[in-house]
C-alpha cells in the first residue's frame, strides 16, 4: 500500500439504487458515505469520555499482521521515518506519525518524501490546505517527487478540483512508469475522480490498473468493492473487501461496506453456559432502562463467564461504541470476530470504532472538528410530542442526538402529524441491534435486498415504518450525510403528503431532468430519490470536505442549482416553523 493514496476512498460514497416499496420493504437508500460516519455518542446518558487514543490494543489476530510492523529492523534513515509514520498513520494514530517525522526532520535533512510525508498525514486528516504546505515545498525541491505529485492529487480531489486532481496525475504517471506502488496509487486516484465526475465506467478500468500495477494494494481492492457494490454482484464485493481488509484491516470503509454483505450466523446459535445468559439478559433489561454503567458490568461478566460469547461481545461493544470508548469498542468486537468471522456487526462495530478513533486522532493534531460547527446551527422549534411519537426511540437520545433528529426533520415537520394519524414510525436502531430483530421485520433475516445485500445487516429499510442505524446521527453531526433526513422525507413523501404536493415534485423533478439541475445521477433516477435528495441537501447547512459526490450536498448549492425545488422546500419549512415547540 503506498504512501499519500490515503483511502479518501473511504470516503466514496456507495449508492445503493434506489427502489420504492419492492416487495414491500425498501432497503435505505444510501449505504453511509463512510469516510465521513463516525460512532455513537447519541443515546443518553452519555458520560465525558477523555479522548482514549493509546498504544493500539488490538490484540486479535485481525490485526497482527500490521500490529507486529513495529519499529524492529528498521534502520536510522528518512526512508525508516518515513515507514513508520506511515504505519501510524495507516492505524489512525496521526499524532505518532507527525511526533515520527518530526524526529527525522530534526536528526536527518528535510526531503521531499519526508514533506510528502507530512502531506499524507494531513490528508488522513482530511485537512487539504495543511497537507498542501508540505507538498508544495516538496515539488518545490523536487519536481518529479512521486509521493508529493500523489499528495497533490489527493488533495485537489478533496477540494473537489477535479481538473487539478487530473493533472497532477498524468504528470505521475507519465514521469513514472516503472513505479508500479505509485502507479498503482495513481490509478486508485484516478478511479475516485471519474466515480466523483459520474464516470463509472473509466473508474472501473482506473481501478483495474490500480489491482493489476500492485495487486497487494489494499485501497485498490476496496474501490473495485466498491464498484462492484454498484454493479450488484455480490460475491466479489464479499472477495474483494475480505482480500482488502486480509491486507489493510484497518481500512474502515471496506469493513463497512462488507458488513452490509454477511450475514453469520453462528454467534446467534450458540449453546451458552447459563450463568453467561443471565447476565446478558439483566445487562439488555439494564440497557433498556438507560442503566449503561450497570449494563455494562453484566456484559462484561457475561463474556468473561463465556469469553466466545458472541452477543454478549457485540453489545458490549456496542456500549463502548456509545461511550466513545473506541479501543475497548474494538477489542469486544474483534473477539466476536473470531468466533464468527461473519458477524455483520461485530465487523460494523469495528469500521464504526475505526472512524471514531480517526476523528479523535484528527483533533488530536488539530484539524477542524466538524461537530462543533454542526451543534452551533440553528434549531428550529419542533413538537417534541409529535417527534416522540414518530421516533419512538427519541426518549433515550442524548441532547444533541435530540439535536440532529430535529435538524433532520425540522423543514418538514408539518407533516408529523400526518405520519402519526397514519401510524408511520421511524426506529432507531441500537448498534448492536439488526433490522431482522425488530418487530415486524423477523421475515427478512435471510432475505437479501434487490442488490445482494442482507437485510439483516443493513442499517436502514424505508417504508410507512423506517429504521434507521442511530449510528446515522453522529454521521450527520460531524458534516457527513444525513441519512436520517433521506429516509424521513421519504416517509413524508410516500405516506403523507397531498397530491398536490406529490404533483408538484412530479413537474419539478421532470424539469430539473430535462434542465440538467438535479443534484447527481441518484437524485435524477427517479422524483421519490430527487425529492429525498434534495430534502437532505436543504437541511445541511455545511458538508465536510471528505464528503462525496452523493453525500456533499448543502442548501447553497440546491439553491444555485435547483432554486425551484428549494423554493417549495423553503415553503415547506416556513409552514413547519409556523407549528413551533411544544
Ligand atoms: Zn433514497
């Protein structure tokens, strides 16, 4: 895996296509953009958690491969520096990465790579200016410095300047064509920006270059996943995120999107000693009271009375999660791992850990927190009788998870009460909860959806009663998609809205096809995507800079592109505003 390539390709949004009501139950739109997710911290009560990044302690074998690349062997040079930074930065320890480089800027001479270097970080970071003051004084020093001209490429397509991105890497991959590490990285890049400008099929080639030009490059595999998602074949995205995550385990979005295509089920079918059960038990009786702490000490007893417990491992990771106790997040669960290395969320769990000790280790070295900006935004007055009623689970938010829900559904909220006269329900899913083990939805636990994927192991179905992974919130709050938003004016759209309103959209959306104004290819496939598509855009005040092509969307920019849709969105949200609180 090589140097600046960073997978941002974590960050590429998968678009899951769009189907209204098939078969009865519409899998959620969009499977989370996950460069940009994050974990819990959403369910109250939720306790001060001081940032925990330490010594990485997984211990299982998932990670050994890379967990044993300590610094034994290395010789004393920028090369060696340069090395380890990368596997700290590879581990999301972005602090040790920059304490490394430091050193070697200070015993050796300030090298290209070595700027490069620092370039990657800050672009793990999702930090493109930053990163820029090292990669331009790279190229400056050294025009054909390889790393540096990567650097530069990644962090153009981050400002979303596709052009630039281009240029930078024809300019590699002509100055360098027996660097098959590069080149490889090149291609991946590459790839990005044509899934980015909506050219799938040159991605899929780019992609296929990058796999052939280092088959070992583990961000190469998982974008090909990734296109493979897209293409609904099922199988290889399975093969080719296993073979990704067998490389790079630490490669969060390939876990993510994998997680959504198993579906094991032998920590389900365990034989449990007794003593095991009845702590588990009193733990989830406790949990379902909001008694985390105690919750937590019956998990805790359940999995060290039976160490291979796997529901006990998969919900006390579930509350590390939500305490932002992402180490011990990612221990629990990677002992589930081994009992079912199938396990959709115990390896849910450990992309949601992953992400989140990514944003700590972002502010740790202080890139911008996008949440604060987030939770500093307005709030409309919204009936939280009527929220209560519609979101069952709103009860058991923390404040600011009360937060995102009512920015999530604040423009359309004058619609509430036609969802609860018609009983329409929108579910929060636990983390360690599935869609197949809520009521109503027990049928569907082998089903798979129109694109392969299990519906037990997606997070969100749509439909007059939705569920939604509560991990969605945190997503929203730091900058990234706010599925939640998606799926609500879904439920607006499909079950109570006049048809006038309905007509209305209906001549919108033909317009905006024909005009070329709809937000992206997913929002033109049909008026239920486009009116959903753009119902997220409004309420998203600012979109973070890793956010991708369907995932990146914010009022601005429906107001340039789309200002008849924004106008009867507008009208919307002045009639809900009118509602007020409570
Ligand atoms: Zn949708």
């Amino acid at each position: 895996m090589n140097s600046s390539t960073k997978a941002r390709v974590a960050s590429v949004a998968t678009t899951v296509y769009v189907v209204v009501a098939l078969g009865g139950y519409r899998p959620a739109c969009v499977v989370s953009p996950v460069g940009t997710a994050t974990a819990l911290g959403q369910i109250r009560p939720r306790p001060i958690i001081s940032r925990t990044i330490g010594p990485p302690c997984e211990s299982s074998p998932i990670f050994s491969r890379t967990v044993s690349r300590t610094s034994v062997g290395f010789g004393n040079s920028v090369e060696s520096s340069v090395e380890l930074a990368r596997r700290a930065w590879t581990r999301l320890d972005y602090k040790a990465a920059l304490d490394t480089l430091d050193r070697a800027r200070s015993d050796f001479r300030e090298t290209p790579p070595l700027l490069a270097a620092y370039g990657s970080v800050y672009l793990k970071a999702e930090e493109p200016s930053r990163a820029r003051q090292y990669l331009d004084r790279a190229i400056k020093l050294d025009g054909g410095c390889a790393e540096a001209m990567l650097g530069e490429a990644e962090a153009s397509l981050l400002e979303h300047n596709y052009a630039a991105a281009e240029d930078w890497l024809r300019r590699l991959l002509t100055t360098n064509p027996t660097d098959n590490k590069n080149a490889s990285s090149g291609h991946v890049l590459m790839a990005r920006v044509r899934l980015e400008t909506g050219d799938r099929v040159e991605a899929e080639a780019e992609a296929a270059r990058a796999i052939k030009a280092d088959p070992e490059n583990a961000h190469a595999l998982y974008i090909m996943a990734f296109l493979r998602a897209a293409q609904r074949k099922p199988a290889q995205v399975r093969s080719l995120a296993q073979r990704a995550l067998e490389i790079d385990p630490y490669l969060a979005g390939a876990r993510r999107l994998l997680s959504q295509y198993l579906n094991g089920s032998a920590g389900y079918s365990q034989k449990v000693d007794a003593v095991a059960m009845h702590h588990f038990e009193a733990g989830k009786a406790l949990e379902a009271q909001g008694r985390i702490g105690e919750a937590l000490s019956e998990y805790e007893a359940a999995a060290s009375a039976e160490p291979g417990y796997y529901r006990a491992l998969i919900a006390l990771a579930g509350l590390n999660l939500m305490q932002r106790e992402y180490n011990k997040a990612v221990a629990a669960a990677s002992r589930a791992l081994e009992v079912d290395p199938e396990g959709a969320i115990a390896n849910m769990e450990i992309a949601y850990a992953q992400i989140g000790l990514g944003e700590q280790s972002r502010t740790e070295i202080g890139a911008t927190d996008y949440s604060l900006r987030f939770y500093q935004d307005r709030l409309e007055p919204v009936k939280s009788s009527l929220l209560r009623l519609v979101f069952p689970d709103y009860d058991k938010l923390s404040g600011k998870g009360r937060f995102v829900l009512g920015k999530s559904v604040s423009g359309l909220a004058s619609f509430l009460p036609g969802l609860a006269s018609v009983s329409a329900r929108h579910y929060l899913l636990r983390i360690d909860q599935s869609v197949s083990e809520c009521a109503g939805f027990k049928e569907l636990r082998d089903r798979t959806t129109f694109d392969g994927r299990y519906y037990a192991s997606i997070r969100g179905v749509g439909g007059r009663i939705a569920l939604s992974g509560i991990e969605y919130l945190d997503e929203a709050s730091r900058g990234g998609f706010n599925a939640i938003a998606h799926e609500f004016a879904h439920q607006v759209h499909e079950t109570a809205m006049s048809v006038e309103d309905q007509n209305a959209i209906r001549r919108l959306y033909a317009t905006a096809v024909r005009e070329g104004r709809a937000l992206d290819y997913y929002a033109a496939a049909n008026e239920f995507e486009y009116f959903a598509t753009g119902y997220e855009a409004f309420v998203s005040g600012f979109k973070r800079p890793g956010a991708t092509l369907t995932a990146r969307h914010t009022r601005d920019e429906l107001r340039a592109r789309d200002p008849g849709l924004f106008s009867l969105l507008a009208k919307m949200a002045d009639k809900s505003a009118q509602g007020g609180a409570d």
